[in-house]
C-alpha cells in the first residue's frame, strides 16, 4: 500500500464550474418574482382603471 502523502490536487473549484449553469436560473426566477409581486400589487390597487 502506497500512502496520500505525495498526491497532488491540481485543480479543485467544482463551485466555480456550477456557478455558471445556477446563475441564469436564479436569475430568471428573481424577473418571475418581480413579476408576479407587481402583477400582485396592480391587482389589490382598486382605483386604477383595468382597461
């Protein structure tokens, strides 16, 4: 049996490699909040005209 001692790890960033594929997601789910708190908030707004 060898030992760990003379492993070299050359690159570890997996956080770096998944940033990319999370980041257009939480993005289009912020417009998709932002929407529906608006759309919410012209609903409850009685005096406005819904023409």
């Amino acid at each position: 049996m060898t030992s760990g001692a003379d492993i070299n790890i050359l690159a570890d960033h997996p956080i770096w490699i998944a940033v990319p594929a999370f980041a257009p997601a939480i993005v289009v789910a912020g417009v998709v909040v932002y929407i529906a708190v608006k759309n919410r908030q012209k609903k409850d707004n009685p005096d406005r005209d819904s023409a």
